[in-house]
C-alpha cells in the first residue's frame, strides 16, 4: 500500500527525487479524509491567487505575508483566471458553515468552502503543507517549495473550540492577545473567551465607571502573596502592578479575531470573584466596606456584590451595555462560579430580597441573580454563558454551561436541554502541570500532559444523542494566578492546543496518539520559527 501510495516527484531546482508518502503529511489537527495524487504543485516567485471578493483577498494576504518574509517575494492577487501556477476560490452552499475541500494538481490549487473560516483553514492547511520554513521570521534560502497533489475535506466536528485567557490574575498585553488570536486560527481554534474581570484585576474600560480601572485594574504586588483582607490605604497609593483593555484596544482586539475567524467571548465575573470591583465602588457589596485589590489566587473570599440592592443590578446592566457594544459574540459569560455567600445570609438588602422573591436558600438567591442577568442578556439578543455553579438553585431558562468541576455541570444541563462547552480540569486546564513536577514551573496543580489533552472527548460515554446534540464542544483554560509572563503563558499553551484542536476538530475514529505524537516534531519546528516558547516536555511523553 505505502509504494501505492508513494509518488515520485523530480525537484525542479536539484533535480534530487523526492518521494511523497503519508507520512509525509503532518497536518494538525488532522484532516477528514485525504488523498495523494500523482504529481505535485510548485510555488513560485509567479505563482498568483485568482480572487473575486474581499474575503478571498483577505485570507490570501496570510499566504501572500508568509512568502513575502520567509522568501522575499511578492505574490500578487488577480482579477482575472490565469492560465496556471494559480489558487482560485469557489463558494459553495453544499458545505457546511467551517468545512472545506482542497484539491492540488500540478497547475492549480483550488480551494471550496461556504464562508470565511473555511477558507482561511484551507489556507492554514496549505501552510502547513508547506515546508516548515514558511513560517520563518526572516528570509531562507531558495526553497523548493513544493506540494503534493491531492484532495482533501475537511471539516471540524465541535463548533465551539475554544481558549480562555485569565488577563485577570495577571495582565497580558494587546499585542500577546493578537498574536494569541493568530495561533489559535493557526490551529483551526475558533473561540477566545477573555476572562476580563477577578478579584485581581478589573481588565476593561467602563465609561460610566472609570474607577473600575483607575482603582480596580492596579495592585501592589505581582506575585501570589497571602493578603490580611484589612484595607490599608497606603497599599492603593503603592498599587503600581496592573493594566487594563481600553474600548479602542477592545475593538481592536475583536476586528483582529474577526479577521482571523475567531470570535472573543468576554467574561464579566458576577456575583463572586469581584473584590476588584468591589475595591472601586464598594457599595456594591452587602459590607459596603473599602477592600484593596488583593494579589495571588487567593479564595474563599467572602466580599461579593450584594443581591438584595437594586442598585448591583443597575450596575452590572449598565457594564453589559457598553461590553456588548464592544463584542458581536453571540455569547456573553457571565462567571457565576465559586460564591462565598457568607455576607448574603447576614445582609439585610438580601435577606429581604430573599423574602421578597420567597427564595429558601441563598443558592437560589444566586440563581435569581444569574435569571435576572438571563432576561437582561436575552432581552439584547444575546445568550448567557456561565461555569457550571449556574445551574444550582436552578438553572436561567435561555443559559449555556460551560462544565469545568468534570463533565457532571454538562450531563446536568444537557440533561435539561441546555447547551453545554466542556472544558473539564482534568483534561482541559493548562494551569495544571504538563510534566514531573520538580522540573516543571511552579503550577497550580493536577496532571494535564499532551497525552492526556488529547484523550479529551466533549461528548461523555454515558450522553443520550439527545444529549450530546447539546454539546457544542470544548475549551481550554489557562487560569494566570502562577503565568507572570507571556513567555510562561505560551509554554502552557503549546503544543497542548495542538492536542486539544485534534480533539475538538478530527473525527473521533481517527485519533490515534501515537500518530499525533509523529506529527508534533514538524509542529515543533514550525512553533520555533514562530518564536512560540513551546513545551519541550511534551518530547518525552511517548505513551
Ligand atoms: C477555579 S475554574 C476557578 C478559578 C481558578 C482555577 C484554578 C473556575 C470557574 N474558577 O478562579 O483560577 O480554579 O485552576
């Protein structure tokens, strides 16, 4: 079969023969179905893309840039159909909304999808079919820069793939988030879901409240220190560890993810994991008392907002207007994990709320504070999303879950006809350690390796179909309580997205781990030329 399949192709430039196999092929995450085909397809400094419409160009443009900085050349577009050395682009309805077909033959690539992000996978699959020099940062040496012909469809099998950064706990510039937004369409990730807001740092402008940044974005110290909950006004005077979003870098952020085919779900955290807000306008809180912005990741932590005052929900309406404004995303996460309800059994506002709403348990308390924040999101045309503590004391009649504490919060809620994203921790948390831990970063713990990234499936064993038409996909998380720098934020992310992207992308029967792990090498030389400080650990995990 391998000799069948083995095509004898004659280098142009060396005259050297070169024989393509499958092997050869180490696309990730890994197409539906290919074929090898005889003969092969050559870039040249001549080679040009045949586009009719603006998003052709677009996604062209990411090809045209690779060959422009490794090679030197500039590849044009044309209006017109040449007569070889060309990509062309057809639209067709027959396709689903991600999917894509790429055919190679020796004068033309030709490239089918229905939208956007179809094309532009065609395109990173086109990359990475390349010579891993494409992705050099400076210019090669002249490279025979040849594809073998074949076909391949593709499409993925989740449609949320996703990727949250925590830019709370520690503060992540715009430009690692762009750069982020390009990795992640590099690896045919759809979803950057920004946790925007903790008890560490409040990340985005909010023009109605300014002190939500001015005080609640800045702390004293970087590191995790253990904090005495006292308020000491001096601490504010010192605050100099932080940063924020402002609206204009936000719009940014989202025109660049809309480029790249990822859509940013922001996440405003309610009614806990708040203190930084709480620091800014305290009479949020049942305590109404001055807090500092704490360092760390420090939890339990007792100050929330207050669920008896008219006034939180005010607020919290008038945030969400000016963070939809700012983000298409159909999806708007509203938090709603780990709530310390301490203050709401004492305070008088929700005691009398609870009296009020006739509420026998401050969980349920929680859940009219998640159901009044539901009709608000859906009363824009927008659907809340929140971790899987949302469906204690019941659950908001429009919400999606996303199940971290395992996959039970998405039996529950799919169970229920909710739709749900997996991202349990023990799969899915990057904050978890990737190798032995004593020559290992210091991480916030568990045992998340390659391997074990890769095992993840969305869909659980136990799922009724019904059920697991619910499920959406997954995601990863990297919560930052330990990640201080970018380059400690890449080592947790790759090549472990690499694992997750097959996961969440290739049909189920044609995972295999010790394919993958073959095909890691090649990513790994291409995540060198893109600068990207990868996880060399994942090298010596074989099984
Ligand atoms: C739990 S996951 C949290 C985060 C922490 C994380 C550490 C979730 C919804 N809440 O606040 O950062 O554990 O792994």
């Amino acid at each position: 079969l391998i000799v069948a399949l083995s095509l004898v192709i004659f280098s142009c430039n060396t005259n050297e023969t070169k024989v393509f196999t499958e092997s050869d092929i180490q696309v990730i995450p890994k197409p539906e179905t290919l074929k090898l085909k005889e003969g092969h397809f050559k870039f040249t400094e001549n080679t040009v893309f045949y586009v009719t419409d603006d998003i052709q160009l677009r996604a062209s443009q990411i090809l045209i840039d690779r060959f422009k900085t490794a090679q030197g050349w500039d590849l044009k577009t044309v209006k017109t159909q040449p007569k070889s050395n060309f990509i062309q682009f057809k639209t067709s309805e027959n396709i689903g909304k991600e999917a894509y077909k790429l055919i190679v033959e020796n004068d033309v690539i030709t490239i089918e999808s229905k939208g956007y992000n179809g094309l532009l996978y065609a395109i990173q699959t086109l990359r990475q079919l390349l010579p891993t020099a494409i992705e050099s940062q400076t210019k090669v040496a002249d490279i025979n820069w040849v594809i073998p012909n074949l076909e391949i469809t593709d499409k993925p099998r989740f449609q949320w793939r996703g990727l949250m950064l925590d830019v709370s706990r520690h503060f992540f510039q715009k430009e690692y988030i762009k750069k982020t937004i390009d990795r992640l369409a590099y690896h045919k990730m759809n979803t950057l879901h920004l946790h925007l807001v903790d008890d560490q740092g409040w990340r985005i402008e909010i023009k109605k409240y300014p002190k939500l940044t001015e005080v609640g974005a800045f702390r004293v110290d970087q590191e995790d220190k253990p904090w005495n909950g006292r308020y000491t006004p001096e601490l504010d005077e010192k605050a100099t560890y932080g940063g924020f979003y402002t609206q204009e870098d936000i719009k940014e952020i989202v025109a660049y993810a809309e480029s790249r085919g990822v859509t940013v779900v922001p996440e405003i955290e309610m009614p806990a994991h708040v203190t930084s807000a709480i620091a800014s306008y305290p009479e949020f809180s049942c305590l109404e008392k001055p807090v500092p912005v704490p360092s760390g990741g420090l939890w339990p932590i007792t100050d929330i907002y207050c669920a008896g005052k008219e006034s939180t929900f005010e607020f919290l309406e008038d945030v969400l207007v000016e963070v939809m404004a700012l983000f298409p995303s159909k999806y708007i996460h509203v938090g709603g994990d780990e709530a310390t309800k301490t203050n709401w059994k004492t305070c008088a506002h929700c005691k009398k709320r609870m009296k009020d709403e006739k509420l026998k348990s401050v969980e349920e308390l929680q859940s009219y504070f998640i159901k009044r924040m539901e009709r608000f999101i859906s009363s824009k045309g927008r659907v809340l999303i929140g971790w899987d503590e949302i469906l204690e004391g019941g659950l908001a009649p429009g919400a999606t879950v996303m199940s971290w504490r395992g996959v039970k919060g998405g039996l529950e809620a799919s169970e229920q006809g909710h739709d749900v994203v997996m991202t349990p921790g023990s799969h899915c948390y990057f904050d978890h350690y990737q190798g032995p831990m004593d020559t290992e970063p210091k991480a916030w713990g568990g045992y998340s390796p390659v391997s074990k990234v890769y095992q993840f499936d969305p869909i659980v064993d136990t799922m009724s179909d019904e059920q697991a038409k619910h499920v959406l996909g997954g995601q990863a998380n990297l919560w930052s309580e330990y990640v201080t720098t970018e380059s400690h934020s890449e080592y947790m992310i790759y090549p472990r997205i690499a694992a997750l992207s097959e996961a969440l992308w290739s049909p189920k029967p044609s995972r295999n781990w010790v394919n993958f792990s073959s095909r890691l090498e090649n990513l790994f030389k291409r995540y060198e030329h893109q600068n990207i400080n990868y996880a060399k650990s994942a090298y010596t995990i074989t099984s």
